[in-house]
C-alpha cells in the first residue's frame, strides 16, 4: 500500500500538482485522512524522501522538493568546493565540526612525512544553496602552511592556501562507492542508507610537496561527474 501511495504521490509532483515548496500533511494527520495506518505513511514518505522529492519539517509536515536534475561537475582539473559550485550557479556554505590543530602519526604516514609533523584536521559539511551535499575530513600540512592553523577557514580554502604561497597545482584522486553511517544519513536526511560517491584526494603544491589529504562522502542522489575524454 505504501508503494501504490508513494507512486501517486510521485506522479503527482512530476505532473505539477503537488509544486515544489508544497507542504504535505504530517504522518498522522495523512493516515487519519486516508483511513491507513501511519506507518504505511511513513514508509511512503521515507521513500519520497530518499529519492529527494521530499524533506522533513516537524511539525509542518514535509515540504516538496520537486525532482533536481543530479549536480555534473567535470574533472577536468583541480578545483575546491567552493570554485565547483559557484560554476554550477550554487551558493557554496560550509558549517566546520571539528577544527584540529595537532600532530597525528597515521596521517604523517599518508604524507611521507616525520610523525611530529603538525597537521590541521578539519571535518566540514558542504552545501550549494543550503543542501548538505557532502561531509569530508580533511588534512594539511601546517609545517608548509602554519598560517592555516588561525586562518578564516569560512571560505575557499583553496584560495587561503594560494595567498599563503602554497597554492594546489595537481592530485591523485580517487572515486568508489561507499554507504554512508548513520550520521551521514542524518546529515544527508536519508530516511535509509543511500549509495554515495566516495572521494579520496592527494593535493601537491608545485615542488611537488603534498599539502593535502581529504575523504568527502558526496550524496549519491545528488552527484554525476562528468568526464571529458580524448584521443
């Protein structure tokens, strides 16, 4: 039952009936309406949601989101979030949950580096327009940039990186699929886990000495890179 009503539900955004930023009704209130068990509903709209149709606002009900064509940055050359989503006409955000100034012996190992090398570990949620589109983790080398360790991290950290004399010219990057934990779906909203992209990437400064370290999980609902190939 609860597939015949997300279906009707689903058809009913794509024909424009239901617009994005309509409010559907809360669990109960739509299972007393409809005369059908609130579980029925709420497996419905966990279904609505993880399809990105639809999104949680307590008390309000669930808010539509409408179907959104997936985000096709290319992987032409080395760029951070911000550039990436200012070219696809988002406005990038990051909120930082954790800021880490220290030395950290596994990630010297990462970089070929001796194991009291300072580090800036930085745990970040990105967002385009909002949407929490990816939570990386992050590492950099303070001994080629201390001035990261008190910088306005707020922003472009590529461009903080550039003016300290350290800008990043070229990385080895790695995509697999990975679930996400159960803090990443609630990060992401996901009523259950979705498939996601996930990106390892080593960052080299010009000398060739590796400045960065970072693992972003990217919502795979929301992510296609787009590769450009020749001859």
């Amino acid at each position: 039952m609860y597939q015949q009503l997300e279906a009707q539900i689903r058809q009913m955004i794509g024909d424009g009936v239901l617009a994005a930023g309509a409010t559907l009704p809360a669990e109960r209130v739509l299972a007393d309406a409809l005369g059908i068990s609130r579980t029925t509903v709420k497996r419905c709209y966990g279904a609505l949601r993880d399809q990105a149709l639809l999104s949680a606002h307590g008390r309000l009900g669930f808010m539509v989101e409408g179907r959104t064509k997936p985000l096709n940055p290319g992987m032409d050359r080395l760029k951070g979030f911000t550039e990436e989503m200012r070219e696809l006409g988002k406005v990038p955000s990051s909120d930082i949950l954790e800021r880490v100034a220290a030395p950290d012996r596994a990630i010297a190992s990462v970089f070929g580096a001796p194991s009291n090398t300072p580090f800036l570990k930085l745990v970040r949620v990105r967002r385009g327009d909002g949407v929490p589109l990816s939570r990386e983790i992050a590492w950099y080398d303070l001994s080629a940039a201390p001035a990261l360790a008190g910088a306005d991290l707020s922003g472009s950290l590529y461009a903080v990186l550039a003016r300290e004399g350290v800008a990043l010219t070229h990385c080895e990057q790695t995509i697999e699929a990975a679930f996400p934990t159960q803090e990443e779906c609630t990060l992401f909203g996901f009523e259950t886990p979705v498939p996601c992209l996930l990106i390892k990437r080593r960052s080299y400064a010009a000398s060739g000495r590796m400045i960065e370290y970072v693992e972003g999980l990217f919502r795979g609902d929301s992510y296609a890179y787009r590769l450009t190939l020749r001859t």
